[in-house]
C-alpha cells in the first residue's frame, strides 16, 4: 500500500496493483528494436482511474511468483495470447495461436500465489482463462463472432447472473469492449459463470464468498469507460 501526501500536502493512499505484462521481440522506439515488456497504456490506466497504483510485472522465475504477490494489494492478469493447450490436456486446434510458454507459466504461478495468500485477483480476457485453467478447466479453441475485425476491438452484450460477486459491481446488462475467439468450456473447480454473451458464452467467472475477491472477465475494460471492476478490484485491495 503506498501512503504519502501529494502536491497540496493531502495524504493519498493508493493500494499497490500488479499487472502481468507481454514479453515481445522487435519493439520498436525511437532507433531501438529490442525485446521488451510491455504492457498497453490502457491498463495501467484503468487501474490508475480506479484509484490504485499500477505496477509491472513482466515474465519472472515461477519461483519467485509467491515474493511478488507477497509486495502487492491486488493482481490483474492481462490479455494476450491464447493459453498453450496442453495446460489443459488438449492437442492444439490450427486457428489456435502459437504458446508463450514463459508468460503462461509465470502467470499461472501469479494466480496460483494470489489465490493462497488471498491476494485480491482479477483475470482479464486471457486472464480469464488462465484463471479457468489454473483451476483445472478447460476452453473453446476458437469462438466465432467474439472478434469479426482483426486487430478492432468489438462490443455486445454481457448480462450478469443475479446475487454473483459481478452482479453486485455491475447490476444491469451493460455493452463491453470485445475481442477473443477463445472462451471458458468447462469450468475450474469452485468457479461459477457469473455473466453471459447473448450466444451463451460464459463472459465472468468467480470464486464463491469466502474464497477472497477473485473475478475474471472475458472482454477488455481497459478500452472502455466504466472504471467499476477494476474500482472494485482497487477497494478489495485496500480493504485487505
């Protein structure tokens, strides 16, 4: 938890949020290509929108997965490429992506720790999904409808299951910011869907009460403006 004062001398207290983070060859900036961690301006963002403090978290030693929850409030795993099939036992359908074998295994040992040290969690798209896997579920290969124009963000029509941890953030049916053609197939132990797309897709999954705050969402908050899940996240995380 970071507590300090800002320019007018007001005490400011802002939870501490960690963000997984792409590992990328051939980033480009000024007369540099290089790998790099990155991570889309929108998220830390969002996060900073809901009143936390964004902090990095590119591919690490699993090892060290437990230390780096430890220093954080609340965690968001990010979106990004599809999970490698064989994290769930499956054989790899053609439209599925290429692995990131080094960022699968790092975030799955970040939520793995957040979900033992009770560490307030958020799986975002990708995160989702890793969030399903970690727990021994499975997912859809490839989805239509849920991404029509590549590299163009989508929206439709997510409606939350009444008396859900999501319900109680975002009450009504709301359009959200889309774009993934893989989704949750057979739940995680102790999940539960806790929104839907018009088609069935399961869009939230969650652990019941009592399990701490952990909430994946399969669409992508950081593009729109409704700040409310990650807000919810941020006040977990501080409440902690």
């Amino acid at each position: 938890m970071y507590r300090g004062v800002d320019r007018e001398g007001v005490s400011v207290t802002r939870p501490l949020i960690g963000v997984s983070t792409y590992l990328e060859s051939g980033a480009r900036w000024g007369v540099w290509e290089l790998e790099a961690a990155l991570l889309p301006a929108g998220y830390p963002r969002l996060v900073q929108r809901a009143g936390g403090l964004a902090a990095m978290l590119p591919p690490d030693d699993p090892k060290l997965a437990a230390a780096a929850v430890a220093r954080l409030d609340g965690l968001v795993i990010a979106g990004g490429p599809d999970v490698e099939p064989a994290r769930y036992g499956a054989e790899p359908e053609p439209r599925t992506g290429p692995p990131a074998r080094e960022r699968d295994a790092w975030e799955l040992a970040l939520i793995d720790a957040a979900l033992a040290a009770g560490v307030p969690l958020l799986g975002i798209c990708r995160g989702m999904q890793l969030l399903n896997v970690a727990l021994g579920g499975t997912l859809v290969q490839h989805l239509d409808g849920h991404a029509e124009v590549v590299g163009v963000f989508g929206e439709h029509a997510v409606k939350p299951v009444p008396g859900s941890l999501y319900a109680g953030v975002v009450p009504e049916e709301t359009s959200v910011p889309s774009y993934h053609h893989q989704a949750v197939d057979r739940l995680g132990e102790g999940l539960v869907a806790s929104a839907y797309a018009v088609d069935g897709t399961v869009e939230a999954v969650e652990l019941p009460s009592g399990a701490g705050w952990v909430l994946g969402v399969q669409w992508h908050p950081e593009m729109g403006q409704d700040v409310r899940v990650m807000r919810a996240l941020v006040e977990a995380a501080a409440a902690d």
